[in-house]
C-alpha cells in the first residue's frame, strides 16, 4: 500500500509515530509522511532543522516532509499560531503532491485541526481516512485553561465534530473514547475501533529491572512529559509528606513546559528526595527503568484526564513495573485490571504518600504486581496485536 500519513508531530518528537511508520515500510509499504517542524516539547526548533534544513528527508524507510510551522514557545496565543501555522501549511503542501495513495492516516494529537488537511485531500482524491485518536477534543483543551461555556470551547467543539464524523473509521486510545463520540457527536459505534498503544520493544522486564538491589533505597520513577496535565505537584507534595523518610526518592525522566516550576518548587521545599533528571533518548529510557522499584504515574482532576490512557501505561507494563498513581478514570481501570499497582484519587497526595509508604515495606507484593503488569501487557498490549488491527484498518480503507 502507499499510505500518506499526517502528524504535526514526528521524529526526533519523542512520540510512538515513527516506530508504527517504519514498521508498516519495513512490511513493504511505501509511506509518506507529512509533518511540521520539530519543536515539541520545549517550544525550541531541535537543532539541524528550520526554515530552509532538513525540510525533506528518508528516515529509515519513510519519506519525511516538514511543513513551515511556527515554534509552539510559551503561552495560549504562541500555542494557537503553532497549531494554525502547521494546518495552513500543510494544506499548501498537498496542493502540490502528485503521487497518489492507497489509504490516508492522521495520527490525531493535539491539535485536532491537524486532521482537516487530510480530509480536504481524501474528499478531493477520492480517498478514505483511518483517523487515530489520542487526544480527544475538544475535551483536551480544558486541561489548557478554556472553560467549558466559552465561545472558544464551542468553536472548536464544532470543528470536533465536523472532523470525527466526516472520517470513515476511528481507532481511539482509550475505550471511554467511545462514548463521548457516540453521545457528544452522533459517531455510529460501527466507525469507532479500540486500539491501544504499545511499548517500544527494547522496554522489557529483563531490561528494566532494578539493578541496585541493596533495598537501601526505595525509588519511585516518573518517565515522560512534564506538563500541567501530568499534575507532578501532587508527587511534590506526597514527596514532602515522607520527607522523614530518607530512604524513599522520587525520580523525574522528562521535559516539558512545567518543569521550571516543579524545579523551583522542590528547592524551596528544600526536597532533595526529589531528584530530576531531564529528557533523554528512548534508548537510555531502560537503564533509567532499572534505577526505579515502582513507576508513577499522575494526572490532573479532570474529566478529559480520565478519558484518557497515557502511553506512558503501556510502556511501564511493558517493562514488568509495579505502579503507583494518582488518577482516575480508564488508568485507575487498567492498572486495578492488571493488579499491578495502587492508585489514589487525582490529586490526593496524602494518600498516594501512604501507599508509596506501604510498598516500601512491601518488596514481595511489588514483586507480584511487577509480574501482573508484564503478563496484562502482553494480553492487551503487544506490538503485534497493534499492527494486526492497524493493518487491517488501513487495508480496508484502501479498497476501492
């Protein structure tokens, strides 16, 4: 098949797109990829990109188009621009593309926009579009700060709607995806597939382990963006509540907008339990695994957040990782399933301190949920059963 995918995001953005698309070119297809700019998640053009670099390039098997893109920066209104500024753009670019394809595939992050270019072109060329959805609008944008009963909210929940219903199938991230489309904007259930992410390949529980087994520290991993959404201040404050306990660390992996402030925050909490490490390359990501003895994972009190199953899940599953968490929603669900952890309420810190203090003195019950989290993974998550369904999906779209 010759697939043209869009994303405003792709390599070297840490996302999953690039594995899947590599993939489906290793599996023979020919596969194109339009995209914006790098510079997510600091809001910074990563370094040999820009304007007038590496606008087209092959990335293992795929061929790569950049559209221009405005730098997301800091800030509501740079944050618009950024979104615009790739949907414009892209809508220029496909003007220009010759060559015909078989199927058309939107990895739909945020912004939803993203997926009205390929809709244009599908209609235009007769094509059907396979949208995945990851984030699910216009619900994500309440975690920025737009209120429900705003004019904003509305706008975009109109262009929502337009886009979920005009594409011919959606997969969703997260099971509880579906009935917000069904309910909120008429989707048929028959349009709507659930299909999970995975885990990179190299996480694995012989990878992963912890490689420090002398029990004098327990340590507890965060891995991934630090935004608002992922309400670190909750581990902040849970951190500060076992600040007696000297044994117990608390380990920051990632980058993102909220990390100056968690910085700052713990200094003048004066917390040296709480360690932060900065963005690394997915293949570091195992060897800082190995460090941890339970994964975190938290999110804001919000309805959007608990709608949604972060990557990040799969990936701790993945690695045969007990988690610790302070979420609700589908996450509570999917780590209760697997028995592979506890969870507390989004943002209650004192009882996420009490169980982190409980698995502390609880090596053998980790040891049980570690096993739990490797063997749900492989149930509900592999890589195989993934590209099974996508392919499936995307053959289907490219009938005649």
């Amino acid at each position: 098949m010759k697939i043209l995918v869009f994303c405003q995001y792709y390599y070297p953005e840490p996302f999953r797109l690039p594995d899947i698309c590599e993939k489906l070119a290793r599996d023979g297809n020919e596969v194109t990829v339009v995209t914006g700019i790098p510079n997510y998640p600091l809001g910074k053009v990563y370094d040999g990109y820009g304007i007038s670099k590496k606008r087209d390039e092959t990335i293992n098997g795929v061929k790569v188009h950049r559209c221009y893109t405005v730098a997301r920066r800091t800030g509501p209104l740079f944050r618009i621009i950024n979104y615009f500024s790739y949907s414009i753009s892209a809508s220029k670019y496909v003007k220009k593309i010759k060559e015909d394809c078989d199927a058309v595939f939107v990895n739909q992050l945020t912004p939803v926009m993203i997926a009205r270019t390929p809709l244009k072109y599908a209609k235009k060329h007769n094509k059907k579009v396979l949208l995945y959805c990851l984030d699910l609008w216009p619900e994500n944008i309440i975690v920025g700060g737009i209120k429900r009963d705003s004019a904003v909210f509305r706008l975009f929940f109109n262009i929502s709607k337009e886009i979920y219903q005009k594409s011919d199938k959606i997969l969703i991230s997260s099971s509880m995806f579906e009935d917000y489309m069904t309910e909120k904007f008429g989707i048929e259930r028959e349009r709507i597939e659930y299909l999970p992410q995975y885990a990179e390949t190299l996480f694995s529980p012989e990878s992963c382990e912890k490689t420090d087994k002398s029990g004098e520290f327990f340590d507890i991993m965060f891995a991934g963006n630090v935004g608002i959404a992922q309400d670190l201040e909750t581990m902040i404050a849970a951190a500060e509540e076992l600040k007696e306990h000297k044994n117990i660390r608390f380990h920051v992996v990632g980058d993102g907008s909220d990390l100056e402030r968690l910085e700052k925050l713990a200094r003048e909490k004066n917390l040296a339990s709480v360690i932060f490490h900065g963005r690394h390359a997915v293949d570091e990501m195992p060897e800082y695994y190995s460090k941890a003895d339970v994964m975190l994972i938290t999110m804001n009190n919000d309805p959007i957040m608990s709608y949604t199953l972060p990557g990040k899940v799969q990936t701790y599953l993945a690695a045969g990782k007990a988690i610790v968490g302070a979420v609700d929603g589908e996450t509570q669900k999917v780590i209760n399933e697997a028995r592979c952890g506890r969870c507390v309420a989004s943002g209650d810190y004192k009882k996420l301190a009490e169980e982190i203090l409980s698995l502390s003195r609880s090596p053998e019950k980790i040891k049980e949920m570690s096993a739990s989290a490797s063997e749900y993974y492989g149930r509900h998550f592999s890589k195989d059963k993934f590209f099974e369904k996508l392919t499936a999906n995307l053959e289907k779209c490219a009938e005649k």
